[in-house]
C-alpha cells in the first residue's frame, strides 16, 4: 500500500508540475484530492487494515495529502502570477516609441489664395476693409445703378430677410459692389480699397455655381485716373498671381455702376494660349470683371466728376483657385472633404 502511495504521489506532482494555465487546477485538485480523489479513497480504505500496517500507512497517506495541498497552493500562486504579468504584458505602453503625430490643419484653398490677392493689392497701396453681409436693398442694388425694375437684378438672385415695418428692403449681399458706396460715402479722395467677404445668391447649385462664395471688390478713386490705370494695376495683380510671363486681355462687358465696363482674362498657363480643356480651347481664363467708376456713381456721393474718376472691379477667389489649382468643381470648396482639403498644405 505504502509503494502504492509512494507511486501516486509522484504521479500527481509530475502533473501538478506540468499545469501551464490556471483553469486545470481545479480538475486536477478533484482528481486528487477531491471526495473522490485517489488520495481521499486510499484515506478511506485505511480502516480495513490491520492495526500496525494501518499506523505507518495512514501516516505516509496523510503526509503525501499534505504535501500535494502545499504544492497545489503553491502552484496556483505561480500561475496566477504568470496570467496577471500576460496580461499586463498585453496592455503595456512603450513609452519609448515615438508618440502618433497630431493632425495639423491648413489654410483653407480660399483663403490662401483670398491672402495672396489681398497681399498683391497692399502692395500696390491699397487698404483692406470690410462691410455688412446682411445689407439695404439701398446699397446692394439702388445705390450701383441697379433700380427695381432694371433687368441687370435677374443677375443677382439673393435672400430676403423682413426687418420689422421694411418688407424686402433688406437682403444677404450679392456682392461685395455696395462697400463701393459706403466707403465713399465716408471718404473724400483719394481711396484706394479692397473689400473681401462672402456673398449670397439664390443658385442653382452645380459645379460652377454655390449659393455662397467669396468675392473681392477693389475700389480706386482721384484725380486724372484713367482707363490707362485701371489697365496697368490689374495687369499687375495678374502677374503677381499667376506669373511674370503672363499676357492680359481686356474686352468690354456690361456692368450698370461702370461706364465702360471690361472682363479681365489671362493667357491659359496649362496651353500657352493654344487651346485646351481647361480654357474652353480660346486660349484664355476670364478672372475677373471692372470699369471706370460711372459717373452718376460719383454724384450720389457728393463727388464731382469732373474732378475725381476712378476703376473698380471684382473677381472670386474660389474661381481664382479653381484657375491656379486646377479644381473642377466649386461645390469641393464647402463640402469639407478632407480627401480635397489635404492637399492643399
């Protein structure tokens, strides 16, 4: 019997010893030391022996449960102690790797290039000022010549809001014309002035039309100004924005608060002037419109137009990037697609 035992022991602690994970303990605890255990049913058969073998048999018996008990105690400490440092292993930080790089944003594609339009004008002496985006019917159409009758209010569609007792008097500007008539209005000769901002109309959206864009109107009045002027400080802006080498062609528009009116192009810089896609095969991008102040302008604001002339004109930079850059769609602009917008760093 004590062979016997001798023999069990050891075959448990071989397998006590070989337990890799915390859950096969206790299968191997019933095995061996459970009620029916091999150790607990050779305890139970000591009470058919005779006396003297029944002494040195239980003795051998109860050390070897005692002994089983301290190293299953013991093994369950070291496996539990091997499972937590895993997991903690698992959900270890290094604090030596380099940390994830934090997403930088950007200037805006409108509002770089809207940057290096005002730059190329401060250059050239003018000063940057700003007006209302909700505006007067007043300053928006009645003030640049644009009655309520005239056909030219077809052209900019807009929004209506109703402040109390003056239904339809007040609007979102369409552009940025009626700081044309609030500077001079505050300013006697002569100004020089860029006004940036948004404007609304009511578009049909699609990919050259949004229903809120940004516009840049520029304003230039004193004595003996000239088409002439007009001429060389646009030529200018365009070269400083596009490239020294770049050809100017003005050609005359209609615009009701200039006489006369032009549109602005440049050589196409993708063709050469040759034709392509991009230019619509003429040769040529329109980048803005302008004129000579008209004359009734200057009157309403106490001018005299025999003394003081002066040019304005206005031009987008969203068209103006979509130009430079080669966008095909306006409606990327505003649609805050981080796959358009992170190009532009």
């Amino acid at each position: 019997m004590i062979d016997r035992i001798t023999e069990l022991r050891e075959q448990a602690l071989a397998e006590l010893r070989a337990l890799g994970r915390v859950e096969e303990i206790e299968p191997w605890r019933i095995k061996y030391l459970g009620k029916k255990g091999a150790v607990t049913s050779i305890l139970r058969q000591l009470g058919a022996l005779p006396p003297d073998e029944r002494r040195a048999v239980g003795q051998v018996a109860n050390e070897t449960k005692t002994l089983l008990e301290a190293q299953l105690a013991q093994k369950e400490n070291e496996l539990k102690e091997a499972a937590r440092a895993q997991a903690m292993e698992r959900e270890r930080i290094d604090v030596t790797l380099p940390g994830r790089p934090l997403a930088l944003g950007q200037v805006h594609p409108t509002t770089r290039v809207l940057r290096e339009i005002l730059d190329a004008f401060v250059i050239m002496g003018f000063q940057i000022v700003e007006g209302p985006e909700v505006e007067w019917d007043y300053y928006n159409f009645e003030a640049l010549n644009i009655p309520k009758d005239h056909p030219a209010r077809d052209m900019w569609d807009t929004f209506y809001v109703s402040p109390d007792g003056r239904p339809g008097e007040m609007l979102l500007r369409t552009h940025t014309s009626p700081n044309q008539v609030r500077v001079m209005e505050k300013t006697r000769p002569p100004v020089r002035v860029v006004v940036p901002g948004k404007c609304y109309r009511y578009e049909a959206i699609d990919p050259s039309h949004e229903s809120m864009f940004y516009q840049v109107e520029g304003l230039a009045i004193g004595t003996n100004i000239t088409f002439a002027d007009m001429k060389g400080t646009l030529s200018a802006f365009a070269r400083m924005l596009f490239g020294g080498e770049r050809k100017v062609r003005f050609r005359c528009d209609y615009f009701p608060f200039v006489e006369p009116g032009v549109d602005m192009s440049i050589d196409c810089y993708v063709c050469k002037g040759a034709g392509c896609r991009l230019c619509g095969n003429t040769g040529w991008l329109e980048i803005m419109g302008a004129g000579m102040v008209h004359p009734k302008e200057l009157e309403r604001v106490g001018y005299d137009p025999a003394v003081y002339t002066g040019f304005a004109f206005g031009l987008g930079p969203e068209r103006i990037a979509m130009l430079k850059y080669g966008i095909d769609d306006i409606r990327l602009f505003y649609s805050n697609d981080l796959r358009f917008l992170q190009q532009f760093r």
